[in-house]
C-alpha cells in the first residue's frame, strides 16, 4: 500500500480504534499485571498475542479491564528487562499449551479422534472433532490440536516424533 | 457436597483436621498445578475462610472478610480462579478448560460468602468423561460411543421395525429358504459324479438336473423376495425416522441448536438415517443369510470328511482376525478420504458463494492454488485407501487359495487312496462347492460387523436427538405451577396484555459462561424499551429469553406478572412478533411469507399489513405480485424489502409484545425513513423491545438500558440519560455523532487527495 494510503486508512481507524500508546513499564499489582504509561498510574491489563498461533513472540497487545487496546508491543524485546519477566510470566500462565511429548495411541471413531499423551505437563486423554477446525497444520511442521473443550496441545514437529508416535498419530490427524 | 472428590490422603487429611474446626461447605479439585502441569490442587470454602491445599499442605488461606469478590477467568486453554481483596488479585488455583463450569459456580459461591449471602452450592453431576471406560466426553452427560450398548441400540432398532412385524416374519422364513436351497446344489453334483457317472446311472441325471434347477429357482425367488421385503422395510422405517427427527429438532430447545452446527443436524437427518437405512436393507440380509449358510455349511464339511473340514477351517482365524486388523487400518483411511474430500467441496462452495470478493480483490490465481493443493492432497488419500484396499483383498484371496488348494491336495490323496470308498471324488467334488460358498463371506464379515459398528453409531446418534426434551413445558412444571397458582375455577385464561418484567436474571450459553448478570428490566404494557449497548454486551439474549428460546440460570421473567415459565408456550408465542436484523423468509409466495404466523389471515388483512408496512407497492412492481416465490431459489430481495416484508409478517400476527432486533441496520437512510414509519405504526399500543446501533431511531423509546458485559449500567428515559454528562448513554451519543461526521470529513478528504 502506498505511504500516503497508509496514513489515510491510519487517520480513518483511528476514529473507530483508541489510539495505542508509548512502551509501557508492566509490574504486578498481586497477581494481577498492571501496565503504566508514560509514568501514569498504573492500569490492570490483560496481555494477548496478536497471532498465538502463528507468531507467538511477535506483537503483544495490553488490553484494558474495558477490554480495550491501550497498547501493543512488536515484540518482548520491545520492553525493559523488568517488563519481560513479568510480560514472560503473564503470557506462559495465560498461554496453556501442552507439548506433546509422545502419542500413546489413537483412536477414531466415526468422526471423534481419541488421544491418550504424553505432554510436558503430564499424561492427558482428549477427544478431538471436526478435524478441519480442530487440527490446525502451522510451517513448518507443527499441529495445533483444540480439543472438544477448548484445551490445546502442540505437535511441534511430526517429523521429530518418534516412528510409534508418528504411527498412532497420522490416522487421527 | 457438590464438588466433592476423592482426595489424595495428605490433602484429605488437611481438609479433615480442618472440617473439626470448621466445616467446609464446598471443595472443587483444580487439575493444573501453579506450574501448569497436570496435577491435582484443591479449593476448600468454609464459612469464613477459603484454602488452596496440595500435596497435604494448605498453599494460600484467605479470609473472606479481606476479599471483595471472586472470579474465574478463561485463559487460552486453560483458566484460573481468581480472589480480589484490597492488596489486589490472587491467582488461587489453574484448571483447564473442562472444569470451567464447577470454577465459575465456585467464584459465585465465594463471592455470595463474601457479599454475607447464602451460597448457592450447585450440583455438577455430569462429567466431562466416560465413567465407565474413562474416555473424554465431546459434551458433558452424554453418552459414550466406545461403550455403545449394542444390544440396547440393536433391539432399539429391531423395535422400530415393530409394525411391519408380518414383513420381518416373511423375510426370515425367505432367507432361512433361500439358504437351504443353496446348500442342495453341491450335494446334488456329488450324487452326480458318484451314482450318475461313477456308476452309469444315466437315468438318474434328470432327477438331479431337476433338483439343482429348482434350488437355483427357488434360491433366487427367496433372494428377490427377502431383498423387495427389506428395501420396503427399510424405506418406510427410515422415512419416518427421517419425520420424526425433523419435527423433534423443531421442538428442541435453541440453546440444543446453539451448541450444534445446521450442517451437523442435516447430517444426522441425511447421514445417519442413511446408514442406518443402508445396513437394514443389505447389511441385517447379509448377517442373517451368512450367519445361517455359514453355520449350515460347517455342519455339512464336517459331516461330509471331517478332515477335510479340518483343512478347510485352517485359514478361518486367519480371514477373520486378519479382516479385522486390516479393517481398523482401512477406516481410519476412509474417514482420511472423505474428509479431505469434504475439503474440497467446501473450498469449490466457497469460492463460489464468494465469487465478487475473490474477483474484486484479484485472488482468483490463489484460491486456484489452494484448490489445486487440496484436490493433490484428496487424491493422495484416495490412492492410500484404496491401494491399502486392493492390497487387503489380494491377501485375502491368497489365504483362502492357501485352504481351497491344502483340501484338494488331501482330498485327492484320500480319493485316490479310499478306492472309491470314502472320501469319494463326488464328496471331494462337494466340498469345493461348499468351499468356495464358505470363504467367500468370511473375507466380508470383518466389513459388515464394522458398517453394524457404524450404523449402530448412527442410530446412538439419532437416538439422542430423539430422547431429548423438547421445549413445551414438563407437566410435571405445569402441575406444580397450576398446584401453586390460586385455583379460580372455570377461569379463562386471560389474553397477554404485555407488561415484561426481568427480575435478577442471569443467563450462560455454555455453563460456566455467563453472558447474561443480574439483569434487572421493566417494560409496562404498551410501552417501548430500547436496548443499547456494544455487540456482544447480551442485547440479544435478552430478547432471546424474552422469547423463551433459552431459559434463565438464575432469576425470573414475569408477563403480566406471571412466570414466564409457567405461560402455554404456544400461545406465549403467538403473542410475540420479531422484526429481525436479517430477516429469513421461507421458500414460498410473498402472501404466504406474510402470514406464516397467522396462515388462515385472508388476504386483505395481509395487503392492509403490506401498506402499513410501506411493501404494498413493491410487492406490485414484482412480475407475479404476492404470489412471487422467494427465499432459497425464490426472487431476490433487497435487504429493505425483506426488512418490510418482516414487519408487515410481524403487523399480520398482531403481537402484544413486538421485537425489534436491528430492524433497520442494513438498509439505506430513505428505506430506513420508510421504514421507521412503519415501525412507527406497528408499535403503537403495543409492548415494544427495540435494540438499535443507531441510537437516534430510539429517540421514541418510553425507556432506553445500556447493556455493558451482560450487566443493565444505566437506565432512564432519553433524557434522563442524555442529562448525565459522562452517562454512558450519552457518550456513547456524542461519539456517534463525532464519528459520522468526522468519517464523513475523512472520506472527502481522502476522496480530494490526488494519488501519488
């Protein structure tokens, strides 16, 4: 698009979207992250990934308790070292993605593929549906499966599993 | 208890040596640990404290006294129970996503404990997985596929052939025939070869031609018959299977329609139905014709050489068991197939159903590829599975050869060796014949046992539907209401008047989830609420549950001051009118569409309702005038015109209460105009809930409410709200107002500016 585009469509959102603020310092307020704006009073926050999926270390947006955005950061880098450890924290709590480690087995019946795993947080059975939404193939090689409750786990490569993991999970997939 | 689990015996003991001192009154086991791993942490509530507890050590003790409130937050595959006091938030424990329902139920316990009120202490008895064999559930409560009652579901199937029972008996006694017949052949070429050439019995030979001609007759009759029976059987069960489900899916609730896709549920009337359909009229024939000629068979083999018949059993396991592995192997394949198949219908309807935005954003090269890359990979499926297929036939064949030449190379050692006596060249001469009737079926057995698999699935699946409860009122309500209201006898019910009063509603979609808190409204007759607020704040589902299409959580609706709940649903119903945001009109004329609430209406009463709904005019210019077919495949509408044609269908019924849900969103300023002079008409006396994104259209309302987060932030008339400098109301109206016209500067602005 070019530049001068760029700042009209730029002026027109920024009638309808609330102008996103400076870095902000984030700290914790008890459990809760509380991010401040160019010295103001620190505000509670929410930390979201703009693309969890595919960008997981890419933009961080900072939405307020009216859920709206009042900041965004390119990326972890963007913030001061204090900032990272809490922004790291906050977004491994709130980001639960089970790695699996290995596929025990699989089963599919009529529609409902069965899981039994082993992730990094432990042994887990889950049913996935309707693969087209619920498995997600991610580049290079990673699968993202949502299960009927809206857990998530990870493959992060299926080539990298080893062959019986690899054997039981292809016909689930 | 409610949430009570077995706990591990530290933590067990730790709420034991506590419940001395103090009694819990609720305890819900988290399964995340504070590093997220799959661990079990404990929450334990008494009256004046709430505990974490894991490992047999109390984590976290709050008194309640210091907590202002307790929430549970959904996180991205996961939530957390959170605690808020003056220091702030704590984070109490981790679960994931399949105990969201018992922590939301857990923070309204807390927070009714913090607030001094009694708590309510919910009952979660259904599970999110299997009891018996554990496996996860797709939703809570419903049955478990792998643990399918098979001979619950097959008598359950036998049972909906019950009456056509003189059918069935014909059909067996056809088959149990057939098959005998089948069985004299073999026999008879044995007679054949022994008597009529063995021994030059020439005169015999007519005898037997005659009896293996009239098996073949017979066998094929019987065949024709027995099938003619089951496609008749099968037709008739599953065409009033296919009713009964549509006319049980209309009556479910909508909150069943919500958690499901319409395509799930045309697959279930279509798919299931089919299969189910499929295995009546080929796979039960099947069973019953090969279950009965195998066992035949097998007695016959033994009587005719019992070695023989040793041989000829060899390769049996093997058939069978090497069926059944490569059939668990093949279906997953096939399921590969079909839906990478499915893939690739979506992508064609896609690209189709979004033609002018792929042609004006000049996609059409990419949505080439992506077509490309999906049929590549459904062929790549398809030559798997049936690769895998040809394979799985080939060895079949092979095994079965192994059998059929093992009995010929020791039947012909023993023919040659007996003399003439036993085993002699016609019992070995029968015995092909059996052999070749015998293997033939086994090879398939694996794959009809797997499509009963599925069938019977299906059927489960239809089953479901059926037993669930429909949205007409239990009697067991109706008696406890009518038991409970004043008895006035011979009273009549009295006509709704329409005064809506919301009294602490709360409302979730999903449990755990709620949409709706505390809402708190009151319409009195005849007058008009409007409902503002963002998307997504819970308008709609307050109209939702004014329609009775959900019931609350919590709370009550009353009409007249009368439970809603406790109304007919029926003529509740035909008290209301919905003007939608996009309004569905039924494949039909424009006079039918019209008067679909009230189909005996007579047509000036629909050409009345058309003027006052300014349509009148447009309806003429159409070619066949109100007998113009619309809706799917029917004339186009614009959005206005159907907009129109929905008010004067909601002016024919004549409700006492009119919904207005976005009525004119999607339509032009002069449409709009023409529009909201109809409206204007239609409300007039009448009980009206209008929702509106423009809030000038509401400026007529007798009261407005500012829906925020589920929860009424304000209420009061225009002008109360708009007195209130930083209302919401009145924001929300000046930021309209800034934004249309500064959009409108913008767009001029952008259209001046010359393209560098």
């Amino acid at each position: 698009m070019h530049p001068s585009h760029l700042s009209q469509v730029a002026a027109i959102a920024s009638v309808t979207v609330t102008a996103v603020a400076d870095v902000p310092v984030l700290s914790w307020v008890g459990d809760r992250v509380h991010a401040a704006f160019a010295g103001a009073v620190p505000i509670p926050v929410t930390l979201v990934q703009a693309r969890p999926l595919t960008d997981p270390d890419g933009m961080i947006a900072i939405i307020d308790a009216r859920k709206r955005c009042v900041g965004e950061v390119a990326s972890l880098a963007e913030l001061s070292v204090e900032s990272r450890a809490v922004a790291q924290l906050e977004l491994q709590r709130r980001y639960c993605i089970a790695v699996i480690l290995r596929v025990e087995s699989t089963l599919v019946d009529f529609g409902s593929r069965y899981w039994q795993v082993v992730t990094d947080r432990g042994p887990r059975r889950f049913l996935v549906r309707d693969p087209q939404r619920a498995v997600l193939r991610l580049p290079p090689d990673r699968i993202m499966l949502r299960d009927v409750q809206g857990n998530r786990f990870l493959i992060p490569s299926l080539a990298a599993l080893d062959a019986a993991s690899r054997l039981a999970a292809v016909p689930a997939l | 208890m409610p949430f009570t689990t077995i706990l591990p015996p530290p933590d067990e003991g730790v709420l034991q040596s506590l419940t001395r001192r103090e009694p819990v009154l609720l305890r819900v086991s988290a399964d995340l640990d504070f590093d997220q791993r799959f661990n079990r942490v404990h929450v334990a509530l008494t009256a004046s404290r709430v505990l974490v507890v894991a490992d047999g050590r109390i984590l976290q003790c709050h008194a309640l006294a210091g907590l202002t409130t307790a929430r549970a937050d959904e996180l991205y595959g996961s939530g957390r129970l959170v605690v808020i006091g003056p220091a702030g938030e704590r984070t109490l424990c981790y679960f994931t996503r399949n105990l969201v329902p018992e922590f939301t139920a857990a923070a309204r316990a807390i927070t009714e404990l913090i607030l001094g009120r009694t708590p309510s202490l919910p009952e979660m008895s259904e599970s999110c997985s299997c009891e018996r064999c554990q496996a996860p559930l797709a939703e809570r409560g419903a049955n478990c596929p792998l643990c399918v009652p098979r001979g619950r579901i097959f008598l359950r199937i036998l049972g909906l052939m019950r009456p056509h029972r003189r059918q069935v008996v014909l059909l067996m006694l056809g088959t149990f025939v057939g098959v005998a017949m089948q069985m004299l052949p073999p026999l008879a070429y044995r007679e054949i070869t022994d008597h009529v050439i063995g021994q030059k019995h020439l005169q015999e030979l007519p005898l037997w031609i005659g009896l293996i001609l009239g098996a073949f007759v017979v066998s094929s009759a019987c065949r024709l018959l027995s099938q003619g029976i089951a496609i008749r059987i099968s037709g008739r069960v599953v065409t009033d299977l296919q009713s009964r489900l549509h006319e049980h899916l209309s009556r479910l609730r909508l909150s069943y329609h919500n958690r499901r896709e319409a395509g799930e549920m045309v697959g279930r009337v279509m798919n299931d139905t089919g299969e189910l359909q499929g295995f009546l009229t080929n796979g039960i024939p099947y069973l019953l014709v090969n279950a009965v000629m195998l066992l035949a068979i097998a007695v016959i083999l033994v009587a005719l050489d019992p070695l023989l018949a040793l041989m000829a059993f060899l390769p049996v396991p093997v058939l069978m068991l090497g069926g059944a592995w490569f059939w668990k192997r093949l279906i997953p394949m096939f399921h590969n197939r079909d839906s990478r198949r499915g893939r690739i219908y979506s992508l064609l309807g896609e690209s189709l159903r979004g033609i002018k935005v792929v042609k004006s954003l000049n996609q059409e090269g990419r949505r080439a590829l992506e077509f490309s890359a999906a049929n590549e990979q459904a062929l790549a499926a398809h030559a798997l599975t049936e690769r895998t297929n040809f394979v799985f036939f080939e060895v079949l064949a092979l095994v079965m050869q192994f059998g059929t030449i093992l009995v010929w190379f020791v039947g012909a050692r023993g023919v040659v060796t007996s003399l003439g006596r036993h085993p002699s060249l016609g019992d070995l001469m029968a015995f092909a014949g059996y052999m070749a009737m015998f293997y033939g079926p086994l090879q398939w057995f694996a794959a009809v046992l797997n499509w009963m698999t599925g069938a019977f699935a299906g059927a489960q699946r239809i089953f479901q539907v059926l037993d669930q409860a429909t949205e007409e009122v239990p009697i067991a309500m109706v008696a406890s209401v009518a038991a409970a209201a004043p008895a006035t006898p011979g009273a009549e019910p009295q006509p709704i008047r329409g005064e809506v009063t919301f009294r602490n509603v709360c409302f979730s979609y999903e449990r755990g989830k709620e949409v709706l808190r505390d809402i708190n409204l009151s319409v009195p007759a005849g007058t008009m609420l409007g409902l503002v607020g963002r998307s997504g704040s819970g308008k709609s589902t307050i109209i939702g549950l004014l329609c009775r299409f959900h019931e609350p959580d919590h709370g009550e609706i009353l009409i007249d001051g009368v439970a809603l709940s406790s109304l007919p649903l029926d003529g509740y119903r035909s008290a209301i009118g919905i003007v939608m945001q996009d309004p569905f009109l039924f494949r039909g004329s424009i006079i039918d569409n019209i008067r679909y609430g009230r189909p005996g209406a007579d047509f000036s009463a629909v050409v009345a309702a058309a003027k006052a709904a300014h349509c009148h005019d447009v309806i003429l210019q159409k070619e066949d005038g109100y007998d113009t077919v619309v809706g799917e495949g029917g004339v186009e509408l614009s959005g206005g015109e159907k907009q129109r044609l929905s008010i004067a269908r909601a002016i024919v019924s004549d409700p006492r209460i009119l919904i207005l849900d976005e009525a004119t969103s999607a339509v032009d300023s002069e449409t709009e105009q023409a529009i909201q002079e109809s409206i204007g008409r239609l409300v007039q006396g009448r009980t009206t809930i209008a929702i509106a994104h423009r809030l000038a259209t509401l400026r007529n309302a007798h009261r407005l409410a500012v829906i925020e987060d589920g929860r009424v932030v304000e209420q009061g008339t225009h002008d109360e709200l708009m007195a209130k400098e930083h209302g919401h109301f009145a924001t929300m109206v000046r930021l309209q107002g800034e934004l249309n016209r500064l959009t409108a500067e913008q767009i001029v602005e952008i259209a001046c500016t010359p393209a560098i």
